[in-house]
C-alpha cells in the first residue's frame, strides 16, 4: 500500500478509537463517616436580646423658666449645683417695672390729698348743714365727693400692688430639687416670658431606651436590662436593672422605655450609653459550641451524609447565645441536619 495510504487509514483508526470509547471518569467513593459525638439539629428556644442605644436621664426634667421680659441681671446657679424646690436660682429685672411703679406712687400720693380735701370739706358742710346753713343737698353731694375720693385712694394703691407684684415675678425659682443640669444664658442677657433660664433634674437617674416598635412591643415591665459604656468604669464593667415604665404611643416609629438601674451617678445624666434589653424567648437552632470550630477566622461544622456514609466540613455563621455556652446557628445548617464534635474539642 502506498505511504500516503497508509497514513490515512491509520488516522481513520485513531479517529475511530477516539469516537468509540473513552476512559470512565474516576469517582471518589464516600469516605467513613468520623467517629466523634452527633447531634441533629432542631429548633429549640432560645433567650432572646438586643443591644439599642440608651440615655442616662431622669424620669422628670423641671425647666426654670422667665416669668416677665427683661433682663437677666442675676443667676445664682451653675452646671452640676444641687437647688431645693422653691429657691431663687436668679433674677429677671425690667426698668419699665420701676418706672410704672414711680408713675403709680405718685398718682397714689394725689388721690390721698384730693381724698384728705374731700373728707375737709365733707366735715365743713356737715358743720354748717347742722347749723342750717347748707341744704340736705348739699351735704350729699360733699359726701359723695368724699367717698369717690377714697375709691381713687384704693385704685390707685391697687394698680400700685399689681405692678409690684410683677416685679415680684422677676424672681426665678427652681420648680423642683434636684441637680442643676443646664443653666447656659450669661447674666445680662434678653429674656421673654416663658423662657428656658436652667434645667433641674428631678428625682432618681434612670436609663431612657430607644426601640424600634417591632422590638418594643416585646418587652414586658421586669425585663432584665444591662447597661455597658458607663463613663468612670471599666470597660467590661456592666450595671443590671429592669424596664420599670413603657411610654404610650409610637413617635416615628419607636418607642421609648425608663429602666431603673443601680449604680448610677446623677451627675451622668445625658451621657449616652448601650443597653442589652431582654426580648423573653425565640425559635432557632442551637448546639453547643463544641460543634462548631474555627479556621483561618472563619466557622465549620462536620455535616454527616445523609446516608450516612461520609462527612464533610461546610461554613456556618453562628452567634454566642449569652450567658449559655451554646451558639445559635444564623446560616449554613438547616433542622434535620446532623453534626459531628470535632476530635478534640472545638478548634
């Protein structure tokens, strides 16, 4: 057979060998399952928690207000003084006050010299009405005259008193004891009536919380609350206490919660700190942390096969469940699964 020939019938050949059948592809058969404690997952409950941002503060805030315009001649108090309900904490003066209460004082002083004129010249007529010289008329009238006299006498003595007691209202008086929180306007300044001259705080501090409604609606009075990040203690320092008041309604879509917490220091208030507030219990997937290990910062748990032939390592996300030495699985492990302990404990 000529050359050319054969190499093409030897290239049909490999052609043909190549089409026919190939080489099976090689499958790992499933190793044994390892030895090792198993735990197949199920939903259990859980204690439920969430950390939200919280406020030292107290249940009142008593605000120390201007009574009358003017000007803030006098304050008596700083940040961080103690006051008692009813003390003067400053002074409102308004020049306009002394004027009108000169203006009054004068007109005052000529009502009581046309009434002391009216009563001389009432006694007069009523001595020579009994000598018969002045008509029963005329006697009437003086006496009249003597009367509308001592009226202008109490009005004007009135009007006298009002004015005083609105220069009496210059005084600025704590409306509660506590501890002076705000007091910021410097002496010499513009106040109107109704004006913020000093916050007091009133009564015993508390921690304000800020839930979202989805959460709030599950917090019951008593629940446990921790409060971390107080200022003067240690870092991993935490202070315990309990929600003691729910505040009606929903303001844009939160709702606000007072907990009572010993420990903490009145002059904190409106330190912002984090609370871990207990939600009661939820569903989830738990297991020991001796089922989960860790490796290059990341989480496995042994899956065994569900034919029980194998296992292999798969990632999970997991969170510490506090207070327990369980973790809750977040992602990864679903109900009915099985897992194995690693040898050795958790990595």
């Amino acid at each position: 057979m000529p050359r050319p020939l054969r190499m093409l019938a030897a290239s049909a050949l490999l052609g043909l060998a190549a089409c026919g059948g190939s080489t099976p592809e090689t499958v790992e058969a499933p190793g044994e399952a390892p030895a090792g404690e198993r735990l197949t997952l199920a939903p259990s409950a859980i204690p439920d928690s969430a950390e939200v941002p919280a406020t030292i503060t107290t249940r009142d805030m008593a605000e120390a207000r201007a009574r009358i315009p003017g000007i803030l001649a006098r304050l008596l108090v700083r940040e961080g003084d103690r006051v008692a309900a009813g003390q003067r904490i400053g002074t409102v003066t308004d020049s306009r006050l002394a004027e009108e209460t000169a203006a009054l004082g004068a007109a005052a002083a000529a009502a009581e010299a046309e009434a002391a004129r009216a009563g001389a010249e009432l006694e007069r007529v009523r001595f020579l009405h009994g000598e018969g010289v002045y008509a029963k008329a005329r006697l009437e009238s003086a006496l009249a005259a003597a009367r509308a006299a001592e009226a202008q006498v109490r009005a004007a003595r009135a009007q006298q008193a009002a004015v005083a007691a609105v220069a009496g209202q210059g005084s600025i008086l704590a409306p509660a004891s506590g501890r002076v929180l705000r007091a910021d306007i410097p002496e010499g300044s513009v106040v109107s009536p109704g004006m913020t001259v000093a916050v007091i705080t009133a009564g015993p501090p508390v921690v304000r919380l800020d839930l979202p409604e989805s959460l709030g609606s599950r917090v019951a009075p008593g629940a446990a609350v921790t409060v971390s990040g107080v200022a003067g203690l240690p870092a991993d320092r935490t202070l315990e206490g309990r929600v003691t008041m729910r505040y009606p309604g929903v303001t844009a879509g939160r709702v606000t919660l007072d907990a009572a917490v010993d420990g903490l220091d009145p002059a904190l208030v409106g330190q912002r700190v984090t609370a871990r507030v207990d939600l009661g219990e939820r569903r989830a997937l738990a297991v020991p942390a001796r089922f989960v290990s860790r490796r290059y910062g990341l989480s496995f748990a042994t899956l065994l096969a569900p034919d029980g032939s194998g296992a292999r390592d798969i990632p999970v996300e997991v969170r510490p469940i506090a207070g327990t030495d369980r973790v809750e699985i977040l992602s990864g492990l679903r109900a009915g699964d099985t897992i194995i302990a690693p040898a050795g404990g958790r990595a």
